[in-house]
C-alpha cells in the first residue's frame, strides 16, 4: 500500500518464497521518500522473519503508526558498517561479485527471453459498480485494453488502456452484458436489449448484429472465422451469425443435450473455430458443469463438473474456474476435444457469481490475466440485506454470511426462511431477524426455494432427488416429519401458497431448459389445473393478497415480461404489466401495487387497480438491482408487509466494499508454467 508492490517479488511463487526467507525487505523510504522514518520502522518490525519480533497485537502496530515517539529508527546492520577498518578489503570483494554476478545476468538475459510475473491492482475510482452477477469484464488480444460495466452509467461499456489514467466511455453500449473482443481486438461485441451488438474499440455507432439474444443468464463468444455464437432467448440453444449480421443457424439445440431446469451460457470459442466451451446450467443454475460442442459434427459432449466456466490456453491447457473461486489447469487435446490429464489448482481467490456462477475474469493472449478477488473466505459468501425503496442498503446482521441462495419471508416480517449451499447439499435454515439465530430445518441435502403457509407456521419448498422433485413442507419450528405437499408428472421448480390455503401454484419443468408452465395444484387433492401454460417459458408465479389475480413472467414476446391473470378463471384475461423487460413480481400486502424486476434489472413498482377490473397505474423504477443475487429463473427477493423495504442476499463483496477489487497480472503463462513444475 505504501510503496506500489509487495515487499518481495520474483518470477514464481517459489522465489517468492526463498526471498521471504532469506532476505530484507527493501526500504520503503528509498522508494517513496515521504514515508515518515517511524512509519518505516513499524512496518518493517511487522515484517520481522520470527514471530516474538513482530508485533504482539493489532493494537500495538497501528500505536506504533500513530506515536513516532515509540518507534525507534531501524537500521539494517551491513559487513562494512560492522568493521570499519575492512573498507577496502569489503569493497574488492564486493567489486568481485559484482563483476561475476553482473556477466552471468548478462548471459542469462541474453540466453532467454525475461518473465517476470507481476501483479498490481487496478484502480477504477470508489464511484465505479460493477455487476456482480453475469461477466462485465473483457481484455484486447493483446492485452492493451481492458474493458468493462459501470452500472451507475445505466450499465454503459468502459475502456480503460494500458498505462493511462483515464476512463473512456463506450457511446451506444447502455444495459450492455458479456462484453468480448474480436479476434483482432478491433471491435468489442455485448449483448443489449435483447440484441447482440458490437462497437468499434476507438468509438462510434454500436451496430446491432442479432435479435433475439438471451437477457441475463447466456453470453456469445467471436470466433476466428468471422462468426459469433450466442445463447438466443429460450436458452434452449447456441446460435452463429456472421459478425456483420444476416441469418443465423442452431449449431446445438437442445435435442442435442439433457437440461433440467436451466440452459446454455457464456459459450468461449476454441482456437480455429474448432469448437465451442459452454457453461450448462441445471435445476435453475443450483448445479452446473462446463460442455465443450464439436462444431465439426455437431455433438456436445461434458467436460467438467461443478465448473463456473473454462477457456483454452495457447499451451494446450483447458482452464476452468470452479463455483467456489478456485482456478485450476488441465491438459487438453484440441483434436478430440478431451482432457487428457490430471488438474491442478492454480489460482483462487476468484469472484464467481453467487446465482449464476460466473467468474469474474478475462485473460488475453499476451499472458495478461484480470480478475476480480474475493475479499471474504469464499467465492459464495453472501448476506441478507434489507433494501429501502431508496435503495439504500443495509445487513440484517454482518455477523451471518454463507452460501445462500434463496429466500422467503414469514407473512409477519419476523422470520426468514433460506437455502444455502450448492449442489447436492443444500438445506432449508430458518433465520429469526434480525440477530436472533440461525436454525437449520431440513437434512436431505436437496431442497431449495422456501416458500411459507399462510398461517406461517410451515415452510415449503422443492426437494429434488434421483432425477426428480416434488414440494416438501415442514413446521417453521423443526417439529414434526416433512410432508409431501405436490409431486405431478413433470418435475417442479417454484412454488407459492395461496392466501385461503387451498392452492398450491407451481412452476413446472418440461425437461427443456426451463421451458415450464404454471400450474395450480389442489391441497385437498385433485387434477392440477392449468393456469398459464404454453409453448414458452412461464416463470415466477405470485398470487395477489386476495387470491383473485396471478402475476407472472413469460417469454411469449421474445423477452421475459410480467403479465397478470385472473384466478383460479385464467383464461378470463390477461394484462401485460412492464415493457421493455420483467421477471420476478412481488405483490405487495394490501394488493395495490407490483413489483418487478425490469429489463436493466431495476426494481420497480407498479400501482394497480383489481376492482372492478385489472388496470394499470403509475410505474416509478425504485432503486439498481444489478449487485444483488439475481436468480434469473426464480424469485431473488421478498417484500416487508409494509411495502417499505425488500430483502435481497447480496454478495459480501458488494455489501461491505465500494469499487471491486480488480486484479491485473503480467506473464501469467509464465506463472502457470511454474507452478505446473516445467
């Protein structure tokens, strides 16, 4: 912090390690000559090699920060000030080593090219908000530009070169996602508005390359060939289109692949347009794995499990970042598309997103490597926060963090009941707000997306197993056995109770990439009764305080959009409620407003009008949703009974920090290398 770099650097991590061991720091004044000489003296007692020289607490150092009168100045005893009367004799020797010392550098910087592997951070400004949730950063081929998504600027693109300290805005990038360079660095593409785009790296006129590309969840990569794949609106599918637009083609369908409740993302090209990485996401992103697609015959075919993404790197290794930040590196054959050895971890520390696990990462070819680090223990550690309509943002306890991944609120404000974990182990615990404790509910190890009775004295929620899920109760105290509530033909993936408990509305999963319906299931048995059902993604089903009207997200215009109903008489009408985008509506208590999610994910409230009729008031967008935990297929977050405040689970990262923290890294390759030993 005081000086710009570490106290020891070297060209891997094992010379790294041999310096801290044998050598002395360098001096900080020597280097920035305004350090005060006390402030050198207590950093340098902190940087003592045994543990009884340093420090005996926290308190002690930064006393010895704050009072130069308790810290004497160190010096670093040296052979010459040791025996005066040896100058010469010091100094010939010295001149000695230095002569040899000085022609072997010198034949071994000739011999070899030098590799230094550095890293700094990179500061974009306290003011900067990137995304947490999807990609928002991208490097040049050659390293030289790095770009990325300030979500203050309506989610507008940012270039920032190499060596300069300004930031230059992107004009026609606003809700841009995924940004991505061509192959020859000279143009940048990202999707918007449902579009994919792309926009000449020194500035000018976005041109619109697609329709149809996917919001949120998806992503597209540009090949060497001249085309780019992309994840179209249904995530069924990957598409390719020429660069400079035309027709499009499916290259995988989802006849081609097993999706359960999720879909393609964030495809990455291999070398020669050999073929396509992609990220398969499934029962609504809780598990995922990287697929490679053979763009040669047209087959897919799985790579890696519990993987956020992967990339191919010029040496022949496949690199791949699992959900719990840790980067590892294996050996890859480009011909038959399979790893042909075992992995190494190489990096962790890496931000991934919490909902749809993305790394926060861009490499170029020139060896430079970007990402952002994680400040807490793990890349999934998230909080609960309670958000006011202003968007101000505060912990509901800064001491409760952990993998969670949704939640519900009791119907009296006074209890939260959350899924955390990820895979096959994840659990219902029920939080008593705000610092009252946190109690696990459930032990299978499979159940997500907690929903409350009525009466708010059982939780529910989706147990999934072997293939298959179905709803599950259980008393909000931990009493009693669970019960089976739904299980139908099709596999289930939300769920809400009606306010007279009589029904039960989920949303199916058709085996399609999410491709459901909505469904109303009688608690005294009988037929499910279709509500809003199909051939497009229904999602988010939410009955209105008075049970008369079901509000919902589809795909039915080419983009998710809220839409109401009467119920349980559906096909009585239908309301189309946002425009331009929505998902995720929440009623508020008394039923008079509506809330949703907007295209550039805004939270934002309509007021509504259900007597005589369903009408449509004023809207007023409340506050950026874009750093909290979106989970794009289900409900992210719930509504206080006062209609004043929302809960959200926010990355621990975003609530306790300002800008990210990014880190910048030179020579990477070289750094791979070494730490694979050759």
């Amino acid at each position: 912090m005081l000086s710009g770099e570490p106290p020891f650097t070297g060209p891997t991590a094992q010379a790294i390690v041999a310096r801290v061991m044998t050598e002395q720091p360098r001096s900080l004044t020597l280097q920035r000559h305004s350090i005060p000489p006390h402030v050198e003296a207590a950093v340098g007692r902190a940087l003592e090699k045994l543990p009884a020289d340093r420090y005996a607490t926290a308190a002690q150092f930064a006393e010895a920060l704050t009072r130069p009168e308790l810290t004497a100045a160190r010096t670093v005893p040296t052979a010459l000030s040791a025996r005066p009367h040896d100058h010469r004799r010091w100094f010939a020797i010295t001149a000695g080593v230095t002569v040899v010392l000085g022609a072997v550098a010198a034949w071994g910087w000739l011999r070899a090219p030098r590799q230094v592997t550095t890293r700094q951070y990179i500061m974009l400004g306290d003011s900067v908000r990137m995304t947490t949730q999807l990609p928002a950063i991208a490097l040049s081929p050659d390293g030289l530009l790095f770009v990325f998504k300030d979500d203050r600027q309506n989610g507008r693109l940012w270039i920032k070169r190499r060596g300069d300290l300004a930031l230059t805005p992107l004009t026609g990038t606003e809700r841009a996602q995924y940004p991505f360079f061509s192959p020859d660095g000279q143009w940048i593409g990202f999707t918007a508005d449902s579009h994919l785009k792309k926009v000449p790296v020194g500035g000018g006129t976005a041109v619109t390359v697609a329709d149809s590309v996917a919001a949120g969840f998806g992503g597209a990569t540009w090949l060497d060939d001249g085309s780019i794949v992309y994840v179209p609106t249904n995530l069924l599918e990957l598409r390719r289109v020429s660069a400079n637009g035309g027709p499009t083609s499916i290259v995988l369908s989802s006849k081609d692949v097993t999706l359960t409740g999720g879909g393609t993302g964030n495809p990455v090209g291999l070398p020669g347009s050999r073929g396509v990485l992609f990220q398969l996401c499934a029962s609504s992103c809780v598990s995922m794995s990287v697929h490679v697609l053979d763009l040669r015959t047209g087959k897919e075919k799985p790579l890696v499990d519990d993987a956020a993404e992967a990339w191919y790197l010029p040496d022949g290794h496949l690199f791949y970042v699992r959900r719990d930040g840790v980067g590892f590196v294996a050996p890859f054959d480009r011909n038959r598309l399979e790893i042909t050895g075992t992995a190494v971890p190489v990096l962790d520390g890496i931000a991934v997103s919490a909902s749809f696990g993305f790394a926060q990462l861009a490499w170029s070819r020139s060896g430079t490597l970007v990402y952002e680090r994680t400040t807490g223990a793990g890349a999934t550690e998230n909080l609960v926060v309670r958000v006011s309509r202003d968007g101000s943002v505060v912990p509901i306890d800064t001491a409760w963090y952990g993998a969670f991944n949704s939640i519900g609120l009791s119907p009296d404000g006074h209890r939260l009941a959350v899924s955390s974990g990820f895979n096959s182990a994840v659990s219902i615990w029920i939080k008593q707000l705000d610092h009252g404790p946190f109690t696990r509910l459930t032990f299978t190890g499979q159940d997500r997306r907690p929903f409350w009775s009525p009466d708010g004295r059982v939780v529910a929620f989706v147990r999934d197993s072997a293939g298959s899920s179905a709803i599950y109760s259980r008393p909000a105290d931990g009493s009693g056995e669970d019960r089976l509530l739904v299980r139908i033909d099709r596999l289930v993936q939300e769920g809400t109770w009606s306010a007279d408990g009589r029904w039960i509305l989920v949303r199916t999963d058709n085996g399609q990439a999410g491709a459901g319906d909505i469904v109303a299931v009688p608690t005294g048995g009988g037929a499910p009764v279709p509500v809003a059902a199909s051939s497009f993604t229904e999602l988010n089903p939410a009955l209105s305080p008075d049970g008369r009207w079901l509000a919902y997200s589809s795909d039915e215009s080419g983009i998710n959009e809220v839409y109401v109903r009467p119920f349980p008489n559906a096909a009585a009408g239908r309301w189309q409620v946002s425009n331009g985008g929505g998902t995720e509506p929440r009623w508020s208590h008394d039923g008079h407003t509506l809330f949703y999610l907007d295209g550039a994910f805004h939270l934002t409230a309509v007021v509504v009008q259900t007597a005589p009729t369903f009408a449509i008031g004023q809207r007023m967008v409340l506050f950026d949703a874009t750093n909290f935990v979106l989970a794009g297929f289900h409900q992210s977050y719930d509504v206080t009974p006062d209609g004043r405040f929302f809960f959200f689970v926010s990355p621990r990262r975003a609530a306790n920090t300002g800008a990210p923290q990014l880190v910048w890294v030179d020579n990477w390759f070289a750094d791979l290398k070494a730490q694979r030993g050759h």
